[in-house]
C-alpha cells in the first residue's frame, strides 16, 4: 500500500518504512499501529505513513502460513523473546491443525 493519509489509518494497520521525527525513530518498520500509537503520530502532526496493504490474504497451507510468521517476525529477529513468541505461535498452530483434524473425522 501506498503512502496513506493519518486519517485513514486503522488499528491493526503494520507500518512498511520506519516513522521517523526530527532524525529519531518514533516507530519502526514492522510496528503493528494501535490507538495509542496512532493518537501520538496525530500528535506529533504526522500527516501520513507507509502501511502494508490491508487486502486479505487467505492462507492454504501450513507453509504459507509459516512463511507469513517469519516475515512479520523478520523485523524483530535479534530479539530472543520475540523468536520465542515465533515459535510458540507456529507450535499453536501446529497442535490446533492437529486438534481440528482429529475432530473432524
């Protein structure tokens, strides 16, 4: 997605380009937009920033949906809590799959 006006960010919205004021990075590229986050940027007199696209994506695989996973932790992969919480989402993921395959035969 394009360069979007402040206004018609969402909660929700994942910034694409850090934000950065006066040469200090407010909020870095990965940075998933909540209302707090947004009312400071509206604050601070930011008229617009770069956000991912908001299509919805439908995954229909498990790899496709890994591979969702690692890209949107990319952003944070020098932080060892982080790729802990990485693994624990996919290993969710995993024993739900395997939780609704059982139930569904």
């Amino acid at each position: 997605m394009p360069k979007i006006s402040l206004k018609m960010v969402k909660e929700g919205d994942v910034l694409i380009r850090d934000v950065v004021i006066e040469n200090v990075v407010l909020f870095e590229s990965g940075t998933v937009l909540v209302k707090k986050s947004i009312e400071i940027l509206q604050v601070l007199g930011v008229e617009a920033v770069y956000v991912e696209s908001r299509d919805i994506k439908k995954f229909h695989t498990l790899k496709e949906v890994f591979n969702n996973i690692d890209a949107r932790f990319s952003y944070v992969e020098n932080n060892p809590y982080m790729m802990s919480l990485k693994h624990l989402i996919k290993d969710t993921i995993v024993n739900m799959r395997s939780d609704i395959e059982e139930h569904s035969h």
